[in-house]
C-alpha cells in the first residue's frame, strides 16, 4: 500500500461484501481514501476475496486502484486476531469503523408466529460488534498513543424503544416476521452504547444507521432521502417514517456525511433512520 495523507481519515469495514457497505466501500476507495475490508459477512471462514473484488470491479474501479487504497483481510468476524488486523493500517489504530455485517434470513418453521424469519447466526451482528470494541480495546492497550475510532453500524428500523419508526402499514410485517434479526440488531445497538459509557470506552462515539426495508437497484440519490434521529435518552427529531430505501443510497448517505465529512461526529450518540 501507499504512504497515507494525514488529511484523509483511515477506515476498516466488515461485513464488506453487504451491499450498505460496499457502496459505501466503493465510493470511499474511489475518492482516495484508505481502508481495509473483512471479506465477511455471515461469521464464517472466507478462503478468498473474490466475491469483495469482483464486486467492487463491478462497481466500475479500476484494479490497480484497489491495490493502492485497499488491503482485504481473510478470516472470521468472531475472532480477534482477525478483526484487529482489520483494524489497522501500517501499524496505527483506524480513525473510522463500518459493519455490514449480517445473516442471510431463512424461514423457520416454527410453532412461534413471532420467529418466523431466522438467521443462519441468530447473534452475528451482536457478538461481531462486541467482537470489533473488544479487539479495538486490546488494541488500545497495547499503544497509549491511539485515537479513539468512530464506529458506525448498519441496524434497522423497528426497535426504536421511544416511538414508532415504521408505518402501521409494516407493522404486521415487522413484528411477527422479523423478530429474530431484530432483537440481534437491537443486541448489537446495546453494546455500542455500553462501549462508550465511563473511562475506558474504546471508542470515542458510535452512530446507528437505521434504513427502512431495503431494496436492490439503482437509489434515489442522497437528496432524496428523508433523515430522522434520537439519542440514547430518546431526545431529537425522531424517526423519519417511510416504506423502503435503496442499499445504494444508504451507502451513498454513509459516504457522504460520515466519510468525507469532517463534521462526522455531529451524529455521534444517534441512531438516525433513513427513507426515500
């Protein structure tokens, strides 16, 4: 890889191959930034980055601009050694961290009406958060002179503990279909705002991206999405409320106003729902 502009953030991304990510993996490549990428999506063993790089060649970049700005990490988003090598970038500590990361949904065929749509791992989205805070906390251990990361996940909307942040139109989809990816979701949402409470948290603030359902295609483009956020304590504009937004476009949101810009930390501490 090359030597890295001070002036431009590093970033790590899991869960790369997701489609929320890798928009958003593509357009920071693309603009010069520099990141590393776990080519893992479902917490398992990849033995080859070709489906991150074909993807991404997809996408319209260019080979040897992935060598340039790119280095993709094998392995399992469970285990730590893998995800501290994820974490770094010629030894120091990344400024940025995304997470993708995901199960593919699978019909259960249970007596329970509210387990209907379950997970190859029930837990990937919780135990590969606590996964990425605990290797950055050992990391930080390990070298006084680290930056704390900002760390941005992709959640969902429907777990809102304050208001509704669906239309009652979904709510009969939401709430007996998706139970399961929820209630892990809502798992990986509550170890972020654990991590950042008292002295040692090992992130200096995290943001919940919470898209409506998602769809596959060319977005709408950013100006076209409708943004609403709370806070932990359930403070802010609320929800925007809206049936679907393209993957394209959550990215895109994610590039643009995390990514490039250096008032990132705005959204520090929300969970912020996005719709077209």
């Amino acid at each position: 890889m090359t030597s890295i502009p001070d002036s431009k953030p590093t970033l790590a991304f899991f869960g790369a191959t997701g489609l929320c990510a890798n928009a958003a993996l593509a357009q920071t490549i693309k603009a010069g930034f520099h990141a590393t990428a776990c080519s893992d999506i479902l917490g398992t063993v990849v033995r080859t980055p070709s489906k991150l790089i074909k993807l991404l060649l997809d996408r319209g970049l260019e080979q040897s601009v992935l060598d340039g700005n790119l280095t993709i990490i094998q392995g399992d988003v469970k285990d730590e050694a893998t995800v501290k090598k994820a974490l770094t970038i010629n030894g120091r500590l990344v400024d940025i961290v995304i997470s993708g990361v995901g199960a593919i949904p699978s019909i259960s065929w249970s007596w329970n009406p509210m387990n209907i749509i379950g997970l190859g791992d029930a837990t990937i989205c919780e135990t590969a958060t606590r996964t990425i805070l605990s290797a950055i906390s050992s990391i930080m251990k390990e070298s006084v002179l680290v930056a704390k990361p900002l760390m941005l996940v992709i959640s969902t909307t429907g777990i809102s503990d304050f208001t509704r942040d669906v239309p009652l139109a979904l709510l009969p989809l939401y709430r007996p279909l998706l139970a399961i990816p929820h209630r892990d979701k809502k798992g990986m949402e509550t170890a972020l705002a654990d991590s950042v409470k008292g002295n040692h948290a090992p992130i200096r603030g995290f943001i919940a991206v919470r898209p409506t359902l998602l769809t596959a295609g060319a977005g709408l483009g950013v100006k076209k999405i409708r943004t609403g956020w709370e806070d932990l304590e359930g403070e802010g504009p609320g929800p925007a409320l809206g049936y679907s937004i393209a993957r394209e476009d959550v990215g895109s949101w994610i590039f643009e106003h995390i990514v490039q810009n250096h008032e990132r930390d705005h959204w520090a501490g929300k969970m912020v729902s996005l719709t077209s």
